[in-house]
C-alpha cells in the first residue's frame, strides 16, 4: 500500500507534494520521490527511507520551480527498498507513480526486453512505466489504453508526459485514486488527507477511467474516450479520520482490508490453475527436498503456523511441528539436513523469531521466511521468503496480517502436497479453485459486522471468556482468544473441546460465556455434543458456523452464520467474524482499540 499525490497549478509543486505525502506516509514509509515537469522537461528526485530523507535531498539539490509534479511514498512489495527501487520511475518520454500490483510483470519484462528494453530497478513498476513508453506515439490516452489491455493486478497511476506541459493522467483499477479539485490548479491522491490542506472537494475516480487533469480543468473519459459526467464530492472530516479512511479505528479498517490484502497476496502467486512460487525464486522441486517442516513464530504468526501445520499434514502428509521462537531457540529442537524451517512475521524484525531463524541457519538448515516486511532483517536473512501483501498495518493487534499468513500456509500445502505426490493435478486445481472462491466471499463477512455489533452489550462487563473447537477451529479458536485478551482486556482462554471433560468444565457456571467454533463437518457431533455439556452447566453459548449446517436451536443463546465454503477454507472467513468479536466488544468496553496497554506493534527485543 503506498501513497500517490499530484499538483498542477501555479504553485510550488514540489512544497505541495511533500506536504501531501506527509500525510500519506502511513501508507508507506519505505522511500519517496516526486517528479516535477516544467519547461525544462522532467527532473526526479528520489531518496530511500522515510519522508524526511527526501526533503533533505530536495533541499540539498535544489528545489524544482513551479510546474506540475507526482510524488509517491513507497510500501515495498517487489524488490527491497533502495533509491533505485522507490518511485517515481520514468523514462525519457514520461514519469509515473503506481499503487498495485502488476501481477503479469515477468511476462511483460521479457516482452519489453525482447524490444531492446533495459530494466535498472527489481520493481514491478518499471515494467509498467516502459510498457507505456513502448506505446507512447503521441497520444498519451491511446498509450495508457493500449498498456492496460495488457496489464494484470492492481493499480492507481499517475503518469507525466515529458511533451504534455502542466498536465497528469491518472487512472486506477482495484487501487484509490481521487482527483482534488481546486481554483485554477488541481490534484490528484490516494486518499483525502494528501490534499485536504488546500481543498475539501473532489471526484472519486472508478474502475478504468482516465483522467486528464490540468491547472483549469479535469477531464474524466472511459476507454472509448466518451467523457464521465462525475458527482463532485465534500470531505467533512479532519486528517486524523481521513488518515483512516474514515473508519474510527484502525483495526476495523484493517479488518475490512482484509478482501483485498487476500487477493493481492494469493492471485499472482496463482497460474495455470495451481500455485505457483516461480516469482519468490522457489524451486520447482522445492517441497520434495525436505521430510519434516518446523514452524517458529510468535503471537499471532504462531497461530497462523498452527493452521499451517493442520493443513501441510492433512494434505501434503509431511510432519510438522509448531514452536513459539522463544521456545524453539532454547528446546535444542532436533534438525536435519532434510529439515525445513519455516519462520513467519508480520514485521520482519520480531526478535525471538530472528534468534530461531539464525539458530536453524547456524546448524545449515534451509529456512523460509513468511514477512510482509520487503526488506526487513527476517527477509533479508533467509534463504527463501515468501512477501505478504498486505500493507501496513497500524492497529497492534494484528487482523489481516494473519489471514495472508494463513492464505500463504494454503498455498504451501497445496502446492507441497502436489509435488510429493500426494494430489494429482485434478485435486490441485479443484483446491485452488476453492481457495480463491473462499477469497471472493470474505468480502460478504463485511455485511455481518453490523449483528456482530449488537452482540457486543452482551459481554463488555465479562470478567473471563472461554472459546472452544476442534480440528481447524481449534487452531482459530487460539487466535479469536488471543485478539479478545490483547485489545478489551477480558481473561480469555482457548480450549479443544474435547479437553473440557479434563478439567476446564469446572470453570463454567451460570453466564460465562463460551464461543463455540462450528465450521467442520467431519467434527460436527463432537462439538455440538461438547456444547450440550457446557449448557449442561449455564454456559452462554456464541456459536460461530457456516450456513449451510442445521443445528437445534437449544444450544446455543446467539449464533453467528457465516458464508457456506468447503470446510478445509472455512478459516478464512471465520477469524474476520473473530476479529469482529473481539473489536467490537472492546469499543464497547472504552478501550483504546489501536493501541493497547503494555503492547508494541513489532516485538524487536527479548
């Protein structure tokens, strides 16, 4: 996720463009660069790290005059953060930003490089920029048009033609991008905040129009070059919203990012109808080198490599163990050169999980990182990394960190259990095709917020909640108990249900309350046998469960119906209702949401 603004006016545009991306830079903190085009032609300004780096480059080189200029703060996701990889990335006909991912990128590299192009930077954005300079013949629409016909993913651009003065084009897919309009001079952003300073009105842009945007006027086309009459819009909040997007946490927004940040991270590791890890430089044979996995990780990541484990054993058949890092780097865990160690984390740099990693590594052990941090110290030192997509993430408590992590663990076992032999290519693709289908339908787990909501007066008083499953629902029963503890500060504990009979039961009374995971088929008379007996002794029972299954209506007191996926995919959509849960009770509680007592969002010490 990274941060796009643009001016064109009168005005000083390299003051605005910084100014503007001071207010995107919690959209990417990697590097940033403008590009401003005036009589002169085009001249770029680039600096890795935070904001502040480039405004002491700009000072330092010499600020451009007036003209017309982009400007981007960088979210790393193809190649790790450098002055070289930070945008904008130009040719001498144009500059562009970019806001995405370009999917195709390797096919369109090898087309480019076929035509005698060149390639400096290990971006994906750079492939899109000289696609767009391969068929710019003057007419900047019908360039921009042609390069999207062939383009794949995500994306918001901003494009400069060196021979179009005082003019930006713009256009997005499955990426924000709004157009600010102003008096004699306008603009171009990723989210309000950017522009906010200098004007409250704007136009949305959608899905595939271009926009043509100079000083006195924005002109809106679809790809037939018929105009877009567009509604002009009001922001009424201040920054502090705004930089939220309106939500009033960051946690619900991340929450209701989570649609997305799947998509991005599973669709281009997707061809030919399996998973394919070709583009993180996997091996083809990669899965079949190894006999036994070991996952480390801590908190939330550990969770998430506790589904991994029942996945990669229930199809790939491969033995796996899950350790806390903190616990594996002192448990002298017993390793092979036949071994696999898999370290997962959201920000690259958790300090137990870097230990566990360069333990495996001192004893010659292959190991894969799992990071949504391009460049962090994890990535960097592991032999292998798979990169997560999905952006920052603020809130401490982590939400869709998580669910890349799990929809990575997916594409792991399915592809591991492809290569030992354990599926054919027919199972293959069907799992896949029921991966992305429990994607697509995440999105519809938004429209329950609302029920989920007015659950919440329910348990803001509880002093202590219990959550129950089996099988896979035992593994997110984990995860739904550890995000109630981290964010309202109720006790919380998570049990296998069939464990109740062994102690934990005498803890229910009368009112506690208990959620009760029902998604698995397989399991279902177990876990309602396991409900019958935590009513037995007045438990208040949430049963979380799928559509699709027809459960007497005596046990439970509320239920939570979640979309009908196969069973094997049901944690994807499960612990976005967790997650719900537990935010919600915690507003209602008065909680500080973002920023729990005692918690940092990236662990870096022992």
């Amino acid at each position: 996720m990274c941060g796009i603004v643009g001016y064109t006016g009168a005005r000083n545009a390299a003051d605005i463009l910084v100014g503007g991306l001071t207010n995107l830079e919690y959209r990417g903190y990697d590097s940033a660069g403008i590009s401003i085009l005036d009589q002169s032609g085009i001249s770029t300004i680039k600096a890795k790290g935070r904001l502040q780096e480039l405004a002491c480059k700009i000072k330092e080189v010499g600020k451009p005059g007036a003209g017309c200029g982009i400007g981007h703060t960088r979210w790393a996701t193809h190649g790790e953060p450098s002055d070289i990889n930070s945008h904008p990335h130009r040719t001498p006909k144009l500059s562009m930003v970019h806001n995405g991912i370009i999917e195709n990128y390797l096919e369109i590299k090898k087309f480019l490089s076929d035509k005698g192009y060149t390639f400096e930077s290990q971006t994906d954005t750079e492939t899109a920029v000289k696609l767009v300079d391969y068929f710019y013949k003057g007419d900047p629409f019908d360039a921009i048009h042609q390069a999207l016909e062939r383009l794949e993913g995500s994306y918001a651009f901003g494009i400069l033609f060196a021979d179009q003065p005082d003019t930006i084009y713009a256009v997005r897919k499955d990426s924000p991008l709004i157009v600010g309009l102003g008096e004699n001079e306008n603009y171009i952003a990723s989210d309000v905040p950017a522009i906010l300073e200098h004007t409250r009105d704007f136009y949305l842009l959608d899905e595939m129009e271009i926009a043509v945007i100079k000083p006195g006027s924005v002109v809106i086309l679809d790809l037939t070059r018929a105009p877009v009459k567009k509604e002009r819009m009001r922001a009424n909040w201040d920054i502090a919203a705004a930089q939220k997007g309106g939500y009033p946490h960051f946690m619900l927004k991340e929450i209701c990012e989570q649609p997305k940040a799947l998509t991005d991270t599973v669709h281009p590791r997707i061809r030919h109808t399996r998973p394919d890890f070709s583009a993180d430089d996997i091996p083809a044979d990669f899965w079949s080198q190894f006999d036994r996995v070991h996952i480390t990780a801590c908190g939330t990541a550990m969770y998430a490599g506790t589904v991994g484990k029942v996945l990669l054993e229930r199809l790939a058949r491969i033995p796996v163990d899950v350790d806390l890092a903190s616990e594996f780097r002192y448990r002298d865990p017993i390793l092979t050169d036949r071994s696999l160690v898999i370290v997962i984390s959201q920000s690259g740099e958790t300090a137990d999980s870097l230990a566990a990693m360069r333990l495996a590594k001192s004893r010659g052990i292959t190991t894969l990182a799992i990071v949504n941090v391009i460049g962090s110290s994890i990535a960097r030192e592991a032999d292998f990394v798979l990169h997560t997509y999905a952006g920052p993430e603020i809130a401490v408590a982590s939400t869709k960190a998580f669910s890349v992590q799990i929809a990575m663990m997916y594409l792991i076992a399915i592809d591991c259990a492809r290569i030992r032999g354990m599926i054919d290519d027919a199972k293959t693709a069907a799992l896949t095709a029921d991966l992305t289908q429990a994607i697509g339908r995440t999105r519809e787990l938004l429209d329950l917020s609302g029920a989920i909501e007015s659950l919440a007066p329910n348990f803001m008083k509880a002093s202590s909640l219990f959550y129950l499953g089996r099988g896979l629902d035992y593994a997110l029963a984990m995860e739904g108990s550890l995000k109630l503890k981290e964010i309202s500060y109720i006790h919380s504990e998570a049990y296998a249900a069939g464990e109740l009979k062994h102690g934990t039961i005498s803890l229910i009374t009368d009112g506690v309350p208990v959620v009760a995971l029902v998604t698995q088929r397989e399991l279902l008379p177990k876990i309602v046998s396991n409900i019958r007996e935590v009513r037995a002794r007045g438990g208040h029972v949430v049963v979380i469960t799928k559509s699709g299954f027809d459960l007497d209506a005596d046990i439970y007191d509320e239920i939570i119906r979640l979309p009908d996926v196969d069973d094997f995919f049901m944690p994807l959509l499960a612990v976005i209702a967790l997650q719900f849960f537990a935010y919600y009770i915690a507003v209602a509680r008065g909680c500080d949401v973002d920023k729990p007592r005692n918690l940092a969002k990236s662990v870096t010490v022992e």
